[in-house]
C-alpha cells in the first residue's frame, strides 16, 4: 500500500490497472483503494498548498481529523489488516 501511494505521489500518470490489482491481490478491497487514492491525493494537494503559498505545516499540527466537526460521526476502519481509529 505505502508502495502504491508513493508511485501515485511520484509517477500518477504511469499508474495502471496492474498497480491496483496488486492491492487487490494483497487482499485490499475496491474501497481501499479508492480511500488510498483520495487519502494520497489529498495530502499531495495540500502539500502543494503549503508550498505554493510558503507556508510551513507545523509538525504537531499534522492530525486535523480532531478539529473537523464530522470527526464524532466517524466510525472505526480497517485497511486490510491494520484498524484505524479517528480522532
């Protein structure tokens, strides 16, 4: 998986369907991908932000999830084998 977000974050227009068969074949689901995809592309957009803006992304400011007001609505996921919980 962290192989996959770094070639999206990299190489995006070189991505193939043999890239995501590979998370399927590991056992991810459809939806993990597609969370992948968005959870990468998300950070990348808001990194480019960041940059383009000259703005320096303190590091103790990396979880947000906590001040987003639908964080409480959020329940429990899990990737694979590794559950995550929001908050």
């Amino acid at each position: 998986m962290l192989e996959f977000a770094e070639f999206l974050t990299i190489s995006p227009s070189s991505m193939s369907q043999a890239n995501v068969d590979a998370l399927l074949e590991a056992g991810w689901t459809d939806g993990d991908v597609i969370d992948i995809v968005h959870i990468t592309a998300l950070y990348a957009y808001q990194v480019r932000v960041a940059e383009g803006l000259g703005i320096e992304i303190e590091a103790n400011k990396v979880n947000i999830s906590a001040e987003l007001s639908f964080s409480d609505k959020v329940s429990s996921k899990t990737f694979g084998s590794i559950a995550t919980h929001p908050g």
